[in-house]
C-alpha cells in the first residue's frame, strides 16, 4: 500500500536571517550617512571643527552658544527622522514577516487540495469541497489585506497626532 505524500512545511527561518542581516546593513548605512551629513554641516565626532571651520577654542563665547543650538536643533532633527524611520521600517519587516506566514499557510491548504480532492466520491462532494476551498481563500485574503492594512493606518494616525501637537 503506497502512502500519500506527508504535507511539506513551511521554514521561515531563512527569510528571517536575511531580514536581520538587511537590517543590520541598513544600520551600518544609516550611522554612515548620519556622521558624513554631521561632518558636512561642520561637525566631526569630536565636535566642531570639521572641514576647514575655524577652531572651537577660537570662537567666542555667543558663536560657541549658537553652533551648540544649531548642533540640538540639528540632532533633534536627525534623531527625529530616524525615529520615524525606524517606526516604518519595522512596520514593514513585520508586514513581510506576516506575508511570508500567511503565504506559508495558503501553500499548506494548496498542497492538501489534491489529496482531497482524491477522496471525493461523488460530484456533490468535489462541488462542496471546490466551495469550502474558494470560500476560505477568499476569506483568508480579505483577513490578511485588513491585518496588512491595520498597522499602517495605525502609523499614519499617529504622525497625525503628532502633527497636531
């Protein structure tokens, strides 16, 4: 007697690693592109001076006090972007996460269909079976497309609260 095939499962895990290994070069990216926009405002690491700007112990007091508001408002600024950067970044590799699981299990019912499809004896059975399959496809997706579209909503509701305050 011949056994049907054992449902094939669905490993994630490899997606996942490429995730984290792209999150880690957008990190590294992103802290270069931070210190190379610092250092083109006239900034280094260490402080002012960068560039050719005159020396930090050369100024006076009220152009040090003022290089150090622009240098918070400038921070502010980027740490700001990056905030909201990384809120929607994250946002995203969650949603591709739930794609991939979501596509996962849609494979799962596609690769049981035959077998059940083989145990079917009458036509009314295939019938019922053909609705019940299109009916929770059709319904799976309309779940996925509102759980996908939430989070964004959420997001976009929350930078206009922000706005507003």
């Amino acid at each position: 007697m011949q056994q049907s095939p054992q449902p094939s499962t669905f490993d994630i895990s490899p997606m996942l690693k490429a995730y984290v290994d792209s999150i880690d070069i957008w990190k590294k990216n992103y802290e270069n592109l931070a210190k190379s926009a610092r250092e083109i405002q006239g900034f280094t690491v260490e402080g002012f001076g960068g560039n050719g700007a005159a020396s930090a112990s050369a100024l006076s007091a009220a152009a040090k006090t003022e290089i150090d508001a622009e240098k918070a408002a400038y921070d502010n600024a980027v740490a700001q972007w990056q905030k909201s950067g990384d809120d929607l970044f994250k946002r995203l590799v969650q949603n591709q996460v739930e794609l991939c699981r979501f596509f996962g299990s849609r494979w799962e019912q596609y690769l049981s269909l035959p077998d059940q499809v083989a145990q079917c004896r009458t036509v009314a059975e295939f019938g019922n079976l053909q609705q019940s399959f299109l009916t929770r496809f059709a319904s799976d997706y309309m779940q996925e497309g509102e759980k996908l579209a939430q989070p964004f909503a959420e997001y976009m509701a929350s930078l206009g609260n922000n706005n507003r305050a």
